[in-house]
C-alpha cells in the first residue's frame, strides 16, 4: 500500500507543478504584453520629471 500510496502522491506532485508552470507561463505573457503596450512618455516629459527629482534633491542637501 505505501508504494500505491507514494506513486499516488508523486501523480498528485506532478500534476500541481504542470498547474503551476502553466499559470507561471500565462503571468509572464501577460506580464510581457502590459510592458509593451504601457504609453511611452516623450523625452520632454522624461526629463522635465528627472530634472524635478534631482532638484528636490538638491534643496534636500541644502
């Protein structure tokens, strides 16, 4: 019985870690699609909110 028993939970084991490579596998596309299609801010405002950083900083310093 406890070889039955032990084959049973090696079944059950691998068919959860299938479960969970898949669903690992569905975030990472999904993760990789909403990284693709976030807005791309122009370098203007790139900078202009760099430029605000690094002078909150400065002021800290002072």
């Amino acid at each position: 019985p406890s070889l039955e028993y032990g084959t049973h939970l090696l079944t059950n084991l691998n068919e959860t870690n299938k479960e969970i490579h898949q669903q690992l596998q569905n975030s990472i596309e999904e993760t990789t699609k909403l990284t693709f299609t976030l807005p791309q801010y122009p370098p203007a405002v790139r900078n202009r909110y760099r430029t605000s950083i690094s002078k909150t900083k400065s002021d800290k310093v002072l």
